[in-house]
C-alpha cells in the first residue's frame, strides 16, 4: 500500500526529528558527481547496490525509485544546484513508518575531488526513529560502498 508522506520543504532538512548525516571524499571533480546524481540518475543501480531502479518523472522534477526488497519511491526535486547541491522529498512510498523523509547531498571541492555529505532528514513514530537509528550503521555503510562505487565509476570514465 502506497502512502502520501509530508510536503515539507528544504528547511527540514535542519529540522528534522532525526538527521543522520555521513561524509566521504571522492577523487572525481564536483561537476562529475552532481552530474552523476542529478542528471544522470537511471544509472543509480550502476553505483548504488540497494537501488534497483531509477528514472526521472514529471519532465525531470521529480524521481521514483526501486529498492531492493521491493520498496518504492516517489520524490520531488527540491534542490538542484550544480554542481554544489541535490536534494529531494520523498512524496509517496510503500515503506511503514516514515512520515516525512528528505536528502540531501552536499559536494564541496577537495582539492581535486569532492567531499561528499549525504544528509538522511526523517520524521515518523518513534519505533521508526528508533530503527533508523539503530541502522546507522547499515545505512553509513550503503553510503560508503556507494560513492565509493560511483568515484570508481567515474574515475574509470575519465582515464
């Protein structure tokens, strides 16, 4: 079943009842990263082991989204910024639990790659908080494998 999540906008990103951000440095330049997720986003599952599916909606402002184990998403595109900000709500998911759900992926440059923050911004009953908390690690994890993946990706395209 299929349920409509919170419109919040890109200030929940601040505050939300629970943020859960993780940092990593890649060696591809800023513009090659926005542009991988931003622009390019049917390749998600090229680089993002959880995600199975990814393709743009709604003339590119917005998302849907396959994650293994079969749950769904339906987002809007709050923040495309290139190449320092991307950002997205999710409208409408099959997941239980969350009542609103927003992320953000912050590139800075890092000499001549990229500092990358993804920040999870989350609201739902407390079981759910809880269980995103203890999934921290799981979901740090996921976020390390995939930008490492991606700065993989993007390192070999250039050579």
């Amino acid at each position: 079943m299929t349920r409509r999540l919170s419109p919040v906008g890109l200030e929940f990103i601040e505050s939300a009842a629970l943020r859960l951000v993780f940092t990593r440095e890649l060696s591809a330049p800023p513009e090659a990263v926005y542009h991988a997720l931003a622009v390019d986003v049917m390749a998600w599952p090229t680089w993002f082991s959880s995600v199975t599916r990814c393709r743009p909606t709604d003339g590119g402002k917005g998302r849907e989204v396959l994650l293994k184990g079969g749950t769904r998403f339906r987002e809007t595109i709050l923040a495309a910024e290139a190449p320092e900000r991307y950002a997205y709500r999710v409208d409408e998911t099959n997941a239980p639990g969350p009542r609103a759900l927003v992320e953000e992926w912050r590139l800075v440059p890092a000499g001549a790659g990229t500092r990358v923050r993804w920040t999870f911004a989350a609201d739902g009953p407390a079981p759910f908080r809880l269980s995103l908390r203890i999934g921290r690690a799981g979901l740090g994890r996921a976020f390390r494998d995939a930008v490492t993946a991606l700065d993989r990706r993007l390192t070999q395209s250039e050579a």
